[in-house]
C-alpha cells in the first residue's frame, strides 16, 4: 500500500513538473513573440523618424524657403539702403512715419484660400499671429 502511495505521489509530482514547464515554454512564446513585435514597432518608429527629419531637412532648406516667401507672401530680401546704424534709429523710425502710407495689394497666391493644407495639420483661423489689426 505504502508502493502505491509513493508511485501516485511521483506521478502527481511528475505531472505537475510536466504542466508546469509547459506552462513555461508557453509564457516563453508570448514574451518572445511580444519581444518580437516591440523590435518591429521600434524599427518601424526609427524609419518614421528618419523619413520625418528627411522631409524636415528638406522644408528648411534657404532656397526652398526664400522661394516660397518671395512668391507665396511677396516677401524680398532687405536692401542694404534700408539699414541703418544703432544711433540712426531714431531718424529713420522718423522717416518712415512720415512717409505716405501706401496700400498693399495681397498678391493671390498670398490669399487664404491658395495656403495649401497637408495632410494631418490644419489652416490657422483668419488673422491668427497678427497683430492687432493687420489681418483686416
């Protein structure tokens, strides 16, 4: 009787130490496959970044930017007839006050409705980081 009891005690045992590593190899395979998606999610995140600051490099580049002021706002480059010396200021602050004030014509590629809108952002409200006035 004493046989008996001890070989179901090690079979008991046997099976538990059984399930036990099965369970084992199984939260293995979870934490290896879970493992393996983080890796693909990183390498996937890396990818977007350097697609992101490709792009961000290529934005920011001078010629693209002096282009897109020049024909987009109508800006120009500052003439070097119009800068003056630090005790010059207040003259010319002067001078410029006194000066006729003339209209400006907003060019159409200037308009709100040329601003392209990408993917993703959205156009600012009408006027919005002007200052006061200047957006009527």
């Amino acid at each position: 009787m004493n046989l008996r009891r001890s070989h179901i005690a090690g079979l008991a045992a046997l099976f538990a130490v059984a399930a036990g590593l099965y369970w084992a190899k199984i939260e293995g395979q979870v934490a290896r496959e879970r493992l393996t998606a983080l890796e693909q999610q990183i390498h996937a995140d890396r990818r977007a970044v350097r697609t992101l600051e490709a792009e961000l490099a290529f934005l920011e580049r001078p010629d693209r930017l002096e282009t897109a002021a020049t024909e987009t706002l109508g800006l120009v480059p500052i003439d070097s007839a119009r800068r003056v010396r630090l005790g010059e200021l207040p003259a010319a602050i002067a001078k410029v006050e006194a000066a006729p004030k003339k209209a400006v014509q907003p060019t159409p590629a200037a308009t709100p409705s040329a601003v392209p809108v990408f993917e993703g952002t959205t156009r600012p409200p009408a006027g919005a980081g002007l200052p006061e006035g200047a957006g009527q």
